[in-house]
C-alpha cells in the first residue's frame, strides 16, 4: 500500500474512533442498549440537522396529526410530545403555534391558572411570532387566531389584577 | 536502478557480442533490498498512523469508564482539568527525553496528509495521556488532592531531571503502576460495597463504611479495576510503540 493511503486510512479511522469515544462520553449510555437507543436518536438529530441545512426540511406529517388529534381531545402533553417530534428543529410556525395554544388551554382554569405552563405559553408563542410574524391559524376550532393574541391573553393570565378576586370569573369559558 | 534496467533491455546486442546471463529485474539483489526496504516502512507507517492511535483511543476510552458498584452499570468519568495540565506535561516530558522528536514529526519536507496524520496521533495519545491520569486519580475528596499532588511533585521533579526514552518509560511505569496500586486495590479495598442498605453497611462493615464516608470513595464494581489495568498496560504498549521520528531515513 501506497504510504499516502496509510496516511489518509489513518486520518480517517482516528477521526472516526475519536469522533465515537467522545460521542459516549457526551451521551453517556449506561448500557449497551442505551447507546444503540442514543446512537439513533444522534443519527436522527444529524439527519434533520442535515435537511434543514440543505433546504428540505419537512414536518413530520403523520406525528403532526397525532398531535392534533391529541389536542382535540384534551390530551396536551400527548400532543405537545408529538408535535415536538414532528417539528425538532421547531422551524414550522403553526407546529409550534399549537404548542403554545396547549400551554395556555392545559394551564387555563376558571379559578386559577397554571403560571409555570402559562409563562412556556409565553416563550412558545414568541418563538412562533419569530419564526413567521404575519402568522394566522385556520383552525376554526381556536378563538386566539394569531401569536400576539395568545401571548396577549397568556401575559394577562399571568397578571394578578383586581379582576382576579372577581366571583364572577368562574363563568367565563377557556378560549 | 529502473533506469539502468530499461537501458539494459532496450541496448541491441549484436551476434557477434558475448552475451552474459543475468538475473531477471525483479530477482536482483539491489531490487530485492528495495522492495524489502519499502516493506518496512510500510509496516512502520502501519503502527505508527492506524495502530497506534487504535492503541491510544482505546486507552482514552477505557480510561474514563467505570462500572457502578449497584448495578455494573457504565459509568463515564470525564477527565478533571488538572488530568489535561498533568498530559501536557508528560508530552511536553516525552519531547524533553527525546522520546519524541518535534524534528520528526513536524518539518517541512512533509505532505499534508502525512503532517496531519502525525498531529492525529499526538492528539489521540494527548487524549490517552488525559484519560490514564483521570483512570488513575481517585475522582473525589481528599484522595483526589492528595494523590494528584502526588503526580504534580513527580512530574515536577521529572522536568528538571536528565532522562533517556528507556528510563522515562521505565519510571512511567513505575508511577502509574504505584498509582494503580493505589486507587484500585488500596483504596478499592477501604471501600465498602454498594447497593446494601446503610444499616446493614454499617453493621457488617463499619471499618470500610466510615473510610467510604470520611474519603468520600466512589463505589464502582471490581470490574472497574480490571478495565483500567487493561488501559495502563495498553498505553504502555502505546508509548513503547511510539517513534521518536515518523521521517523515512535510509
């Protein structure tokens, strides 16, 4: 063999155990079964990265309509973990416009809102105003048709106001 | 020598000439030494760019990986800062007794490919330098400083002393053998076993339960020891497999 090619095999294969030996000792997998399962997911993580380098980036259309279903029926966290897989590089405005509805509906009480939830809420609907400020749903389904509605209602839910002590809040309906 | 041949077979030879039977080219003895000479250095070039960082990557992955005294599970110790200080100074060691010449693996009359493969093989055996300090320094308390100042006084005294690749390796196998002693049948003895609740510990072993508390010990499986044996005697394979020089000298 040529010695360039010893050269280049060398480069090559050190590179490539060097780039192993630091991925363990990123992930630390406590197991050989957890390291296929963060091998995987690490190989995904780059793939996507790689689609959004080069320009194809999609939603995950099937994960997508599982995360609706799942907000239709009330089951927020379901549907927010399936619409986190079906946009990780959370880049699709109305993916993560849903997130940010399903902060506010799980966290919405007639009493007392979830403050925690309401503020992810907040940032959830920011991301979404960055990512495409004219965005406006079509969902017939939710009355907050734009980010800057939701984070409006959100910031105000946050807000301890004389309107909180009203007794009459508790007939007013989640939005 | 290949033009002399061509010239050789391409001379006419007249019938009146006395001709002389010689060797076929490939069977001459200058052909034969050149061939073998090139068989060498490509074993050479082997070791040095593909088993050599094998040899050292392997140290710096075993280097850092325990397995838990509860369930044998992987534990991976990333090295501490001073591990990092401790390899640079042992490279910096290995240049000074001229185990390594910076002549020999850096110079200008070198390509590209071959200038980076040598500074791969640096960096892999830096990274195993690293991870045997972080396999060989207890990870925590009072045994951390103590032995790892321990390591700072003798490459400290090292620095300044007059060394031959031969002795270094020797006296490096003496220090990590010592330290290994240390951490992993001194200290892994004073360290009672886990996965026991504490008063079951403290009844059946309260000599080794209160040194566990007092040293603050780690509680990894015995296996852990038998990994990091493995990664010393490795690496000083590694470092007797290193040349001083990667230039071809005829």
């Amino acid at each position: 063999m040529k010695e360039k090619y010893i050269h280049i095999l060398g480069i090559v294969l050190t590179l490539g155990y060097g780039g192993l030996v630091a991925f363990l000792y990123a992930a630390e997998p406590r197991s050989l079964e957890e390291f296929t399962t963060k091998a995987r997911s690490a190989v995904e993580n780059i793939a996507t990265k790689g689609t959004v380098v080069i320009g194809t980036y999609e939603v995950d259309a099937v994960r997508f309509n599982e995360g609706l279903a799942a907000f239709r029926e009330d089951r927020f966290p379901a549907a927010r973990d399936a619409f986190e897989r079906a946009d990780p590089e959370k880049r699709d405005a109305r993916t993560q416009f849903y997130i940010a509805y399903s902060f506010y509906r799980q966290g919405w009480s007639r009493i007392s809102n979830d403050d925690a939830l309401f503020q992810l809420g907040v940032e959830a609907a920011e991301r979404v105003r960055t990512i495409d400020p004219n965005f406006r749903t079509d969902d017939p389904g939710l009355v907050l048709k734009t980010p800057v509605e939701l984070r409006t209602e959100l910031e105000e839910g946050l807000k301890v106001t004389a309107d909180d002590f009203n007794p009459l809040r508790v007939f007013r309906e989640r939005k | 020598m290949a033009k002399l041949k061509e010239s050789e077979i391409e001379a006419e030879i007249s019938p009146d000439e006395d001709t002389l039977e010689v060797p076929v080219a490939d069977q001459l003895p200058a052909v034969r030494e050149d061939e073998s000479v090139r068989q060498i250095a490509n074993r050479r070039s082997m070791r040095t760019y593909i088993y050599l960082p094998l040899i050292f990557l392997t140290v710096a992955l075993l280097g850092g990986l325990r397995l838990s005294g509860t369930d044998g599970s992987f534990i991976f110790v990333r090295p501490a800062l001073i591990c990092l200080i401790f390899a640079a100074i042992l490279l910096l060691l290995f240049f000074r007794a001229g185990m390594l010449r910076l002549d020999g693996w850096f110079t200008e009359e070198m390509t590209g490919t071959q200038t980076a493969a040598n500074g791969l093989v640096l960096v892999s055996l830096f990274a195993a330098a690293t991870q045997i300090f972080n396999s060989l320094i207890p990870e925590q308390g009072l045994t951390f400083w103590v032995v790892s100042f321990c390591f700072l006084w003798v490459l400290w005294n090292y620095l300044f002393a007059e060394f031959d690749p031969k002795r270094l390796l020797k006296s490096l196998g003496a220090m990590f053998g010592l330290a290994f002693v240390t951490k992993y049948m001194v200290l892994a003895n004073l360290t009672a076993p886990g996965g026991r609740s504490w008063l079951r510990s403290i009844i059946e072993n309260p000599a080794q339960e209160a040194a566990t508390w007092l040293l603050d010990l780690p509680r990894f499986s015995a296996g852990t020891g038998y990994i990091q044996f493995f990664a010393v005697m490795l690496f000083l394979l590694g470092l007797f497999l290193t040349p001083s020089s990667t230039r071809t000298e005829r």
